[in-house]
C-alpha cells in the first residue's frame, strides 16, 4: 500500500459517506483512471479490516467487513497522533515483537510511513534508556519493564489530562504534551478503573493507579494481538479470603466481558500484587494497625536492600540516617 491509497482510505474513513472517483481525483490531484487503479489495487490486497463499496452513480463507501463498531476504529488527523499511538502499542506489548506488515496493516499506512515513524520514536525512547530494535523476527522496544511502565505512565497522564482529570505525576515532555491522545481502549479502562473504585469504595492514589493502567493496557494490547510470554514468577500465592483478592477478581470479570479475553493467570497475579501494594501503602499512610505489617519479610526485605546498596556503592551504612545523606 502506497501513501495515495492511504490517502483515499482517510478520506473515505472521514467522509462516512460515498465518495465518487472525481471528488477523489481532485483532491487528490490525479486522474479518476488513476482512482479506478488504485481503488481496485485496494481491494485486491484485501489485508484491512474494511470492504470498499461501489455504487453506481453515488462513488465509494468505505465499510467495515468484520462488523467492529466505528467507535473502534481511531482516526488520526495527524502523523504525530499515529506515532504517539504506535509508540504507546509497542510500549505496552513489550518485550513482544510485532512485524511492519502488521503495523502497517493496524494503522492502514504504507510500510515507509511506518518507517519514518520509528525515526520519531526512537528519539522519544532515548531519555528512558529503552531502544527499538529491528530483527528478522520482528521489531521491538527494548529495556527494563520500570522504564517501559514509566513513559507508557507519562503518555497515559498526558491522555488523562486532556480527559480533564487532575494528574501531576509526571513531567510530561513538550513533545508529549502538544499532540492529542487517541486510543479506544484507554477510555474503556478508565471507565472499568472508575467503576471498580466505586464499587469498592477503593480510592487509588496516582502512581497506584498509573500503574495498574499501564499494566490493564499491556494485558488487553498481548491478548488481543495474540502475544505470548513465558509465565512470570509468583512471588506470592493470591490469598482467596483477602478482602483485595475480591476487588481483583471483579476487576478480571469485567476486563473479560469488555474486551472479549480471557486473563491468563500470571495477568491476574501481575493485578493481584498491585491492588495488594495498594492496599499496604494505603494502610502505612494512613498510620492504621503499622505494626502488623511490620514483620519478618519486610525487615528481611530492608536488609537486603541495604546490603545491594553497600555492595554497589562501596559504602557501609551504619546507621539508617546515613542511607539519605
């Protein structure tokens, strides 16, 4: 697919109407033999989502072969708008690799179009120390999780604040912060996020919160792209009888129902843990019942790290004022 047939594509996409071979030819500014060429060379790839419509007299109708409702397809008015939505994809199937056919494909632009836009991204990908990285086997986006969970944070902050919501977490960068937000799925998981806090009377902090959405987007994003990764380690088996393990639970059921999935069970762990963090922290700030949180596992835990702090540094901290000085 070539940048004109992209082209007609958007303009029928926008029009949602029949469009005929000379509007196309003149805005284009070719001949309508050219669009007869180019709408047939469309059809014959027959690798979208869509069927063109021709109808005598009326022109060409762009419809959706699969039956999706046009709320799930997302238009984007510009080339910063398509690669701020790719950057966040690729982000959230992370360590996954995903072809450029595919993308291409996702986004209905040509494969140099998709080039080009690797170009951008991986300038936006150089302050999180995270690279993209091209193989035979498909591209990528390369580094730890923190970071990767970092910038998807800061584009779904920047989402979130054009929503209206009040988020200051993070310094969203001018790069970022001038080019609109467009994703389904990320308004279907505020919605979900929203109702789960209010049926639980559960109120999530921001960097709780931005981190259970980063973690819903990977979930929904390797699921419906069919991505795959070896099971994670269980640090902790879910207790059944904890009061968390319930918002959990309802949170799985309703991302299922929403998104037609079906959680695998190191997803529901991965949730599990956060919602149980959540609620840990919650309880230290809120100075309620410290002391029986206070036990082996956490003093363990301190140790540990005061020890990786010494070996790394070459330093021995005697006292706990000195790990801040």
């Amino acid at each position: 697919m070539n940048e004109r047939h992209q082209m007609i594509l958007n303009i029928l996409r926008k029009e949602k109407c029949y469009v005929t071979a000379a509007e196309l030819a003149e805005v284009l500014e070719v001949s309508k033999k050219t669009i007869y060429r180019d709408i047939q060379q469309i059809i014959d790839a027959n690798s979208m989502p869509f069927r063109i419509i021709k109808k005598e007299n009326f022109g060409y109708y762009l419809e959706n072969n699969k039956k999706i409702l046009e709320s799930e397809t997302t238009v984007f008015d510009y080339p910063d708008e398509r690669r701020l939505n790719l950057l966040l994809f690729l982000l959230s199937i992370a360590p996954c690799k995903t072809s450029i056919q595919k993308i291409s494909e996702k986004y209905i632009v040509s494969q140099s179009s998709i080039l080009n836009d690797f170009k951008h991204i991986e300038k936006e990908l150089m302050p999180y120390n995270l690279r993209l990285i091209r193989t035979n086997e498909g591209t990528f986006i390369k580094g730890d999780k923190l970071s990767i969970y970092r910038l998807m944070a800061v584009i779904i902050e920047k989402y979130l604040t054009q929503m209206g919501d009040p988020f200051s977490q993070y310094d969203i960068p001018d790069s970022i912060k001038k080019v609109k937000v467009k994703n389904n799925n990320l308004l279907k998981i505020k919605k979900l996020l929203h109702d789960i806090q209010v049926q639980h009377d559960l109120s999530l902090d921001q960097p709780y919160y931005l981190t259970l959405f980063c973690s819903l987007l990977s979930i929904i994003e390797k699921q419906r792209n069919k991505l795959i990764l070896n099971e994670e380690v269980v640090f902790e088996e879910i207790d059944n009888n904890a009061s968390i393990y319930y918002v959990c639970k309802d949170l799985v059921d309703d991302i299922e129902k929403c998104f037609s999935i079906q959680l695998k069970a190191y997803d529901i762990y991965s949730l599990y843990y956060i919602l149980k963090a959540h609620k840990l922290n919650s309880r230290f700030l809120l100075n309620q019942d410290t002391e029986h949180y206070q036990n082996e596992q956490v003093i363990l835990l301190a140790n540990r790290l005061i020890a990786r702090v010494t070996e790394n540094s070459g330093y021995q901290f005697d006292t706990d004022d000195e790990l801040f000085y």
